[in-house]
C-alpha cells in the first residue's frame, strides 16, 4: 500500500493586492481595509501555525516587501514559496499608460537599476540575436534574483511557475520552445518549474505530445465544485487529474472567488484523489486560524 503523501497548504496572495475573479466590488472591499506588509506577514504566519505550509505569490513590490518582513524576523525558513512570474496586472497598468514600447524600456530600466549585469547582457544578446529562449531565461533570472534578495540566503525557493496568461497563451499558440526552455532553465538551478493555467486537459495533453516529463513540474489549476474557471469542463479536470502518474497539482481558486465558504470546499477538495496541494486566499488573521487548520483537519487526517 502506498504511504499517504501530506497535502501541501500554501497560502494566496490574491487578496494582498485586492485581487478578486469574481467581482470588482469584492476586490474593492479587499483593497480597502488595506493594512501594512508587516500584518500581512503576521496573516502568513498564522496560517503557517494552522497547517499551512508554504506561501504562493506573484512577484510584486508587496510581495517582496512581505518576504523581507519574514526574513528579518527569521521566519522566512518556516515556509515553502512558490513565485509565479511575471506579475501581470503590474505590466498591463504600465502598458496602459505607456504602450508597449514604454513597458519594454521600464522592464530594461529595472533589470539596469538590479545591478544584475551579467542578466542585463544577456537579455541584450537575446535581443540583437532574436532568441526568445535567451530573453526567457535573462527574464526569469531577474525575477529570482529580486525574491533571493528580498527572501535571503535561508530562503526555500520551491518553485517557479509561469502566469497563466502566458502558459494559456503558450499552449494556444504551440511555443513548445517556450515550455522546454522553461522546464530545462529552472531544473537546472534546482529550482521545480511550474504553470499555472485554466486548461489543464490541454496542458497534460500538449506535454505529453512535446515530450516534456510531467513528474519534473508544478501545476497550478483551478478545482472547485461550480466548475468556476475550469475549462473546458470540471468533468474533464478531474479525469485528467486522475490520470497523471503522479501528484503534481495545486488546487487553486478552491473557493470560488469567495462563492463557496472553506467547508463547502474542503468536502469536494477531500474526494480528488491526485492532489499535491491546496492553494488559498486569507484577508484577517480569523480567516487564517479557520481556513487552514480546517484544511489541515480534513485533507491530512490519516497522516
């Protein structure tokens, strides 16, 4: 008999920016009772002494400054992360105001003011030799270098997952180069690489087609009982689910933008078979207590 593998718990950061799928007033809501990264942090570490296991984030001027909190009150060991790149809704604002070519020029002006020169040039002799692949990992490397400075040496950088809009768009599109440079790229640093994506038949169905090894990722995908950003269908979610050979997928949007309450997801979370782990928002330290240690209870009970 197979020895029962504990259920990951990672903590969102969806509600840390005020981010809601569901509604722009529920994200206003959010947005509004505001408090500092220190109390964030504090959220963090609540939910880590409720079960949590880790903390699951987009990279963001918040988000660094919540893992430097950590670091500096050497907590940061206490926890798994897991960086998804690159924040998106920071580089659509910039693009809406700049247009493309203005993002471009702040991307470059960042990456010049990291100090990080050896990314730097590598990034230019992607350009001037139009290799998307030497882009992609000069990109990438960037990303880690800030959540490293940020996090410290004591720091376990889990995994790097690529946003969904550009796995999405990736498998849309047939870049299987961006997908084996990817996976190639961050395996080599040791670090797990990942995808968040809303389509997970197609992405198990691409990668097995590019031949590209499964077992060595992280899937991020959304499982709930509404079906809500499931696509094409739950059914077929969770049959896909049920056939990888092996656990590599965190169950996000578990609540449903806040249209299920954490008992209702946890009963359906309970019955999926072939789950690494579970990925949930918290905004109070109440949601915190309650959430995990519920998650916690319900999904590793016999361990």
């Amino acid at each position: 008999m197979n020895k029962k593998v504990r259920t990951m718990l990672l903590v969102g950061d969806n509600p840390f920016h005020g981010i809601s799928h569901l509604s722009q007033e529920q994200a206003r809501s959010r947005a509004d009772g505001d408090v500092s990264a220190a109390d964030k942090a504090d959220l963090i570490l609540t939910a880590v002494e409720n079960g949590a296991t880790g903390f699951m984030f987009s990279v963001s001027d918040l988000t660094l400054t919540i893992l430097k909190t950590l670091r500096e009150r050497e907590k940061i060991d206490k926890l798994e992360l897991h960086a998804i790149v690159p924040y998106v809704f920071e580089y659509v604002r910039i693009a809406t105001q700049t247009g493309t070519p203005g993002l471009a020029k702040n991307v470059v002006k960042q990456m010049a003011l990291s100090g990080d020169v050896q990314a730097i040039f590598g990034g230019l002799n992607g350009a001037f030799r139009m290799k998307p692949e030497s882009l992609l990992k000069t990109y990438v490397s960037y990303e880690i270098n800030k959540i490293k400075a940020a996090a410290g040496k004591k720091a376990n950088l889990s995994s790097v997952l690529l946003h969904e809009v550009l796995t999405d768009m990736g498998l849309a599109l047939n870049f299987d180069w961006l997908f084996k440079s990817f996976t190639s790229f961050l395996s080599k640093k040791g670090i797990t690489p990942g995808f968040n994506t809303r389509n997970l038949p197609l992405f198990v169905r691409k990668f097995n087609e590019w031949n590209i090894n499964l077992d060595q990722t992280l899937i991020a995908t959304p499982f709930n009982k509404a079906g809500f950003q499931m696509n094409p269908s739950r059914t077929e979610f969770e049959n896909t689910l049920s056939n990888i050979s092996s656990p590599i997928v965190l169950a996000i949007s578990v609540l449903a933008a806040g249209y299920f309450k954490p008992p209702e997801a946890v009963a359906y979370l309970a019955n999926l078979s072939n789950l690494k782990g579970v990925v949930a928002g918290v905004s109070k330290e109440s949601h915190a207590r309650e959430t995990f240690k519920l998650f916690d209870e319900r999904l590793n009970k016999n361990i």
